[in-house]
C-alpha cells in the first residue's frame, strides 16, 4: 500500500502516518518530493484498513499496489517524475543529451571534448573516472584524478557531469565531485551498491543490465528509491541476445515499456546498445521518437585512439550533425532537445584553446 500526502501536508502529518504504521509492524518508507511525500507501506498489510489512513490529516489518498516495486511503479504517480540537475531537467518536455568520452584519459582530451559537446548543444556531460572491463589488463580509469578533471570541465564549461560509481567505499569520493551517479550494467544488481547510492542524495542513473529483464531494472530501482532517494532515471543500454553484429542488441521496447510501468525518466544509451557509431545516430533518432527522455553518448576527438569504445564513439563533427537531426525528430514528436546551460565562465573557453 501507498499512502499519498496532500502537497500542504505538514511534517507532523507525515510523521504520523509514518508512526501508526509502524505501530502496527508494517515498515515504512517515505519519499520526500518536490510535490507530494509518498509513504510505501510494506510488511502484512491485511492488519491493516486503508480508511483508517485515507481519514488521516494531511492524507490525499491511499493506493493499493499490485507490482513489487511499488516506488516505482507509474501507479504510485499521478505525475511523471522530473530531476532537476543543475537546472537541467531530466523527465520534462525537453529531451536531454549527456555526451562525453567513455573514459577520461588527460585533462586536454576532457576540455577538448567538454567544450565540443557543448557547443553542440548536449547540457551533461559524461565521462568515467572509473572502468569496469572485461579484462583486468585493460585501462580501468584514472580515479580520482579523472573525477578532479570531470569537476574542472564542469566548471569551465557549466555542463553538470555524470559519472559511473563502481563500489560503496567510492560513493562518497564520486558524490563530491559528480551531479549524477552512474551505476553500471555490471552493477545493476550490486545490491550493497544500491542501498549507498539510496541513501546518498545525487541523482541516479540505473543502467539495465545486459541480462536483466525490465521488472529486474525496477526492482533494483526500488533498492534505490526505498532508501530515501527519489532522484532515479533508468536506462535502457542493451542486453545481450543470440545476435553477433553488434555489441549488444538495443532494446527499444524499453522505453515506452518502461514509461507505461514507471514513472521513472528514461535514458537511452545507443552507443553501448550498438558498439557502432554509425549505428548510434539511427537508434538516437528512434530513441527520441520512441519517447526517451534524455540520451547518453560517447563523443571523443579522436575515437582510433581511445582508451575504450572508441569504435562506439562519434567524433565531434559527426555528434554535431546528429544534433541537429535529433531536434527535427523531436519537434516532429511534440518535443525539443535541452538547451545548453548558460553562461559558461568567461574566463574557460580561451585558456584551454592552447590545450588542443
């Protein structure tokens, strides 16, 4: 059961739901939005009778919900969910895109592309700090180091940066320099992971993992969402099938599917559905057609030369052409593609075109 607080429902309203719920066994777990508090009632719900909350003060209505994932489920929300970063709002009218390189290699390659991307129109930026590989000989990223140059680029250029948390020890390290927490497939069901990134308060984008079936994908937004944090996107980046010529196969069904189950945001990421960056301006446009709300995709100056997924990665000039088509194709369908946030420091753009 859900129980619904009225948007002028005062804390000691709230508290009291809370605590006749919990006089009872039941477990609560209440998430704090910008327009209604939502108390998730879990435990043997047949002790209890709904009118007895519903005649609460402070109470708008009480839900019973079928689904597992009851936080997440679109049910639980008259309203789509909106996260706000920085000013950039992911879940809105307008479709976000986050670009950058899979991995932060140097200070130059970041500025280089934190700027390109920019400029293009994309108002996050992404990058990993830290890598998860298939290969323990593989380039694992720069730590901290890397997450010291994404905060540089974000100041400079004004892009709010995203950027993947592999480990609980590391949640803390990542918050302080990122706006959005990244969880990667490989983690998708790191439930010890989950329940750090639940109760820190960043924004959180679930990747689904390349095995996993949406109702996994939103029970592990509900490890999320039941520790307190109601700041998740999910993300729809491929799953791995009998089909060989991709890297993986882009599940497009995804993304209504997850909007008719959730009320969640929905974020594609093409380039790792595909592992093809001639495939990924296709498969953004259809994202956006299909109804995401924002897309994630790997931009680098120089894709041959990359640390990883180079072969995933559009160049500068190849991303700014895609731009351009993916604001037709969202005008098309009622939409528009996220301005760039502004101004940037004055003093950013000449300093670093030395660096180039």
């Amino acid at each position: 059961m859900v129980v619904v607080m009225k948007p002028e429902a005062t804390p000691v309203e709230t508290a009291a739901v809370i605590n006749r719920a919990e006089a009872v066994g039941v477990a609560t777990h209440p998430i704090y939005g910008k327009e209604h508090t939502v108390i998730a009632l879990v435990g043997d719900l047949t002790k209890i009778d709904r009118d007895v909350f519903s005649a609460m003060a402070g109470v708008q209505k009480t839900v019973r919900i079928q689904e597992p994932y009851k936080l997440a489920a679109r049910s639980t929300h008259a309203n789509r969910t909106t996260i706000d970063v920085n000013g950039v709002i992911i879940g809105g009218s307008d479709v976000v895109v986050m670009a950058g390189p899979c991995s932060v290699e140097s200070r130059e390659q970041v500025l280089e592309t934190a700027w390109a991307v920019k400029e293009a129109g994309a108002t996050i930026l992404r990058g990993g700090a830290f890598k998860p590989r298939t290969s323990p000989y593989s380039f694992q990223g720069m730590g901290e180091a890397g997450l010291k140059i994404l905060a540089e680029a974000r100041e400079q250029t004004g892009l709010p940066v995203i950027t993947e948390v592999m480990t609980v020890e590391t949640v803390d390290m990542v918050c302080e320099y990122a706006d959005i927490l990244q969880i990667g497939a490989r983690n998708m069901q790191n439930y010890g992971l989950l329940h750090a990134v639940g109760k820190a308060r960043k924004p959180v984008m679930l990747k689904r993992g390349i095995s996993g079936e949406i109702k996994e994908l939103l029970m592990c937004a509900e490890y999320i969402l039941s520790g307190g944090n109601a700041q998740v996107m999910l993300c729809e980046r491929g799953i791995r099938t009998y089909e060989t010529s991709t890297r993986n196969t882009f599940d497009l069904n995804a993304v209504p599917v997850l909007h008719r189950m959730s009320h969640l945001p929905v974020v594609a990421d093409p380039s790792h559905g595909t592992g093809d960056w001639e495939l990924v301006g296709p498969m953004s446009k259809a994202a956006v057609a299909a109804g995401a709300d924002a897309l994630i995709l790997e931009v680098h100056p120089n894709p041959e030369q990359a640390e990883s997924d180079g072969a995933q990665s559009l160049k500068p000039e190849n991303f700014a052409e895609l731009m351009g088509q993916l604001r037709l194709i969202a005008s098309a369908v009622g939409r528009s593609i996220a301005t760039s946030p502004e101004p940037a420091p004055a003093n950013g753009r000449a300093q670093d075109v030395m660096l180039v």
